[in-house]
C-alpha cells in the first residue's frame, strides 16, 4: 500500500508491519541509511566547490585508488549505522575485513548485518557523472550475544531481508526493497525529506537499452559477443540503443524504468569479472528479481551463488527479464 508524496518516514511506519520481522528494527535501519544519503548527498553535490575531490591518496583492498568521497561516504554510513546502535556488523567495499560493531551493543543483540559499496562509480566524481551508494541487509546467522563472524556476511543473496541504493544524480533518489516490491524516493532538498515519487517500480519485460563497456569488447567470452551482435543486428526494435554511464546504479536505475540489460562480463583481465557479489551484485539482484527483472553470471541465478569471501568478484547480467534470458541463450549457445 503506498501512495504518492508519502514520505520516507511515513512509508516505512506505514508498511513496517508487512515485514515479517516487524520489531522495528529493520525500520531503523532503513532511517539510518536515509540519514547517511543524505549527508553524502550534500557533499557530493558540492564536490567541485570543496576540496574533497580527488583522491585520498590510498588505495582500497581492490587496489582502486580511493577517491576522497569514498572514503567520506564509507566514514559517514559506518558512523550512522554505529551511533543507531541497529546492527551487529558492516562490511564495506572500502574496508578489507568486516567490522564486529558493539561499540554499544557490548552484548551484541543487535540482529542485522550490513553490507556496503559506500559510493559506486566513484571515478565519475571528478567528471561530475552520477554516481551511487548500493547497500545490502542480511539477518545474522550466528548466535546472537556473540561477536559476528565471516559465515554472517557470506550469506546467499536470497537471504537478504532488504537491499537497495541511493543514486545521487540530477536528482537524489533513493530506491529499495524490504522483499515487497521496490519503491523509489525522492529527496526534496530544500526540505530535507524523501517523497515518494516512484511506488512499485518495474522491468519491462522488454527493452530496447543494453549497457556494457565495449571497449572489452575483444576480451568477452564468445556468447556475449554473439548477444551484442544480436543486439547491433537490424531486426524489429532493433538495433538497440548503447548506453552505459560507468556506473552500475545509474545504468540500472535507467534499464528498470526503461527496459534495458546490464553486463559486466568476464575477462581477461577481470576473470571473476568487476563487479562485487556480496554488496554490488546480490543487492541489485534482489531490487532487480522484486521488479519482475532478472539477475545472473549467464548461468546460475546470481542470489543463488554460495559466497565464498567478501571481496568476491562474478560476471554480471541484469535487468529485463527477457533480454537477460535471450542473453543466456547465447551463453549457454557457446558453451
Ligand atoms: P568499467 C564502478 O567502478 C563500477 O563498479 C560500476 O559502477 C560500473 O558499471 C563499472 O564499475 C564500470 O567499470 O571497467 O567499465 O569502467
């Protein structure tokens, strides 16, 4: 049930008890989230005039240079989600190893765990592109009372009770999922508020957009070239249209509301592929499966890959249901 301009706030009241968790937690947290897109949207929106752009002179764990805004935007969420004293555990695209949270839940009763890629696309800042935050929520598996461990983050995608992303674009958006549709939110910057602007978002089944880096074109294995080239082919709708931003929840924010697929295949020099499993892939897979869309690596279902480590890295195809089907047919064509 939802109606538009309902805010943030009054939608999660609204649907809490929709969840079958209902003891208002995951509402607070899902707060807490809006809290920290909101701080990193006031500093991403004034990049060019501070001197936060740039980069911090690291490098994270995936040995990317770490841009300063990513490592502002991991310090935001980690401290939000720490001080609302909701969950057990984060684990963040910026740190190397999960962080046990218990700074005041010295008894660790808190039941969720969250993990974060804090600010995607984040080579874009500089070039004043869009970019985003994709967050990924999990109930702990071990027991509660006890530190959380590995096994609590290496969870299937399936088990997740809430996953979703901020795109910080020409406007901010905040889209998610609680496992009951998707819904879109709206910030209203001179209020501070999110509207609801975009109840019960869906995939076409079809669509004429496909999203890829081209420029990898030589190295894709061979039942991806074959769907580009069904894609480039002059037939019904197509050839489709190229689009592709360089940042995953821009690219597929656009597919969802106007049909499109999304690739990041394997390649010689990304053999797993680019993309993250646990706080990049599982997530847009949960929103993409909510909005009748699909997700996989060309073969398997992506929220049916048993993790194997935090950082792990999968091939990627997402977005309409039928053109990650026709996609897979190519794959499995060239088996
Ligand atoms: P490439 C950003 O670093 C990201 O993880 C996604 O947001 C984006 O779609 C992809 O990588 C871009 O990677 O290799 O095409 O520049």
């Amino acid at each position: 049930m939802s109606n538009k301009n309902q805010t943030l706030g009054e939608f999660i009241i609204e649907n809490q008890s929709s969840f079958k968790y209902s003891s208002g937690e995951l509402s607070r947290l899902i707060n807490s989230i809006r809290l920290a897109a909101k701080v990193v949207n006031h500093e991403v929106n004034k990049a060019g005039l501070v001197d936060i752009i740039g980069n911090a002179g690291d490098t994270n764990i995936q040995g990317e240079d770490q841009q300063k805004l990513d490592v502002y935007a991991n310090e935001k969420f980690i401290q939000t989600l720490t001080k609302r004293n909701i969950v057990c555990g984060i684990a963040s695209e910026e740190e190397d190893s999960f962080i046990s949270i218990n700074s005041q839940d010295e008894n660790h009763q808190n039941k969720y765990i969250v993990l974060i890629d804090p600010l995607d696309g984040s080579s874009n800042i500089d070039v004043n592109v869009s970019v985003g935050t994709i967050f990924s929520i999990y109930r702990r598996v071990t027991p509660v009372g006890t530190p959380v461990k590995l096994e609590d983050f290496l969870q299937k995608g399936r088990e997740q009770v809430a996953a979703g992303y901020v795109v910080y674009g020409t406007s901010t958006m905040l889209v998610y999922t609680t496992g009951h549709g998707v819904n879109g939110f709206t910030l209203n910057p001179a209020i501070g508020s999110f509207y609801l602007s975009h109840p019960d978002m869906k995939f076409p089944a079809d669509g004429t957009i496909y999203s890829v880096n081209e420029g990898n074109y030589l190295d894709f294995p061979l039942g991806i070239k074959n769907f580009i080239k069904y894609c480039q082919q002059e037939e019904g709708d197509r050839p489709y249209t190229s689009r592709y931003i360089g940042s995953l929840v821009s690219d597929f924010h656009r597919n969802m509301i106007k049909g499109g697929i999304y690739m990041y295949p394997k390649g010689s020099r990304n053999p797993n592929g680019k993309l993250r499993l646990l706080y990049e892939c599982n997530p847009m897979a949960f929103l993409a499966e909510q909005a009748n869309g699909k997700a996989s690596d060309g073969f398997t279902r992506i929220m049916d890959i048993e993790p194997t480590e935090l950082h792990q890295r999968v091939p990627f195809i997402c977005g309409s249901k039928n053109m990650v089907e026709k996609a897979e047919e190519f794959m499995e064509a060239a088996k």
